[in-house]
C-alpha cells in the first residue's frame, strides 16, 4: 500500500480520526511515520512507555498481556482501521499491553506532541476517542460474558469462526495462524482440551490441520456447534 495524506485515507472512517478537521488532518500527514511490521515483530512492548499511538493501515496484530504465572494471555485481535496505543497515551502509563504483528503489517505512527495539541483543540476528536474506547469496552465485556455461558467446544468454535475472517491463503488455510497456546489463552481453557477439540473437529471433517495451520471445511456446522446451548 502506498503512502497517502491523511485526508486522502479510507481507513480513518473506521476510527475516532474522522473527526479530524482539514488542519487537524494536515498536521497528523506531516508528523505521522509510515512503519512496516513484519510478521512475529512487536509494534510496541509491555511496561515500556508510548510515545504515540498507532493506526493499523493494514494487517493484523495480537495484543496480549503477560500474567503473573508468566503466560501470554490475548486481550484482542487487532485489525485494519484500529488505532492502537490510546489509553497509555491518555493516561500517561507504561503500556499494560504488548503488540504483536500476527502477517506482514503497516501501521501510522502518530507522535503524542501532535495527538496532544489536537486532543485540546479540538472537543469533538476527544468525545469521538472516549466513544470508541467505551465502545471496545462494552464489546470487551460482551465476550466476556458470553464466553463464560460457552462449553470448551463452543468456544473452540467460536475462535475458530472469528479467525476464519480474517481470510484464507491461497491453499485454503487461515491466515492467521495461531500457535495452539494463543488460542487455548483466547478461549480460556487448557492447550491439552484445545488439543483434544481440535482432534475431535477434525475427526468430525468440520477442520483440516497441517502442523499449526487450520483450514475450515465445514463453517456452517462449526456455527451450529457455538449457537447449540446443548453442546
């Protein structure tokens, strides 16, 4: 993808930036750094301090938090449109998250001296990022919820759907492919009952597997094994 102005970008409609004014705009083109992630390297790391924040332009990145036991547990997939790094920005804190680039991604690093400025020039751009935060946090508790009312098996389902959107290859594989770690993290259950599941999806013909990557065969009967309160 090509470098564009800000004004020029599809991507900030899906974000709290479209209430950017035409200056607002033009001072974020010039101080915003185009930076290219590759697959497995790190945007930004846990306890470290941001300087800016970033708006993903394409690609998609695992956010996770490091527990106290020292396991990696996903918080979220991040995705094109999001924009990463705000509340440490806000609140000035360490980031309680690290970034993970899960394919080839591009993000736009945008200074906190420029968020800072149009933060307190401009009370819509705040209201629009308090929105999108209450937003994700309302989601955030949604799956929580939901989740927790959920059998192993229909949480294995559940991830494996929410994956199967991000795309497939060119040999019917998800594009993201997670280590079987990552997704026991996400669903909250033990790698060995994920392990267990999978086996099971497969002997089923619903999945495919080739070392640790996954091809969806059957997404409708996978969608009727999360819907089942039975299962």
């Amino acid at each position: 993808m090509s470098e564009s102005r800000c004004e020029q970008c599809i991507v900030r409609q899906f974000n709290a930036l479209r209430a950017l004014s035409k200056s607002d705009l033009q001072s974020v083109s010039e101080a915003k750094q185009l930076q290219k992630v590759s697959k497995g390297e790190a945007l930004f790391e846990q306890g470290k301090r941001l300087k800016g924040i970033y708006c993903m332009r394409s690609g998609v990145t695992k956010l996770s938090r490091l527990s106290v036991s020292g396991k990696d547990q996903i918080v979220k997939i991040a995705s094109r449109g999001e924009v990463l790094g705000r509340r440490s920005i806000l609140n000035d804190q360490p980031s309680t998250l690290r970034a993970e680039a899960l394919d080839d991604t591009e993000v736009c690093y945008i200074p906190f001296e420029t968020v800072d400025k149009i933060l307190k020039d401009n009370p819509d751009f705040a209201v629009e990022l308090l929105r999108h935060m209450a937003h994700e946090l309302d989601q955030a508790d949604e799956v929580i919820v939901s989740m927790s009312q959920l059998s192993a098996r229909q949480r294995m389902a559940k991830i494996l759907l929410f994956l199967f959107q991000f795309g497939v290859d060119e040999d019917g594989f998800l594009k993201i492919a997670l280590s079987r770690d990552d997704m026991a993290s996400m669903a909250g259950i033990a790698t060995e009952s994920l392990i267990r599941i999978l086996s099971s999806f497969k002997k089923e013909r619903l999945i495919d597997s080739k070392g640790r990557r996954l091809k969806i065969l059957e997404p409708k009967a996978l969608k009727m094994i999360e819907e089942d309160m039975d299962s």
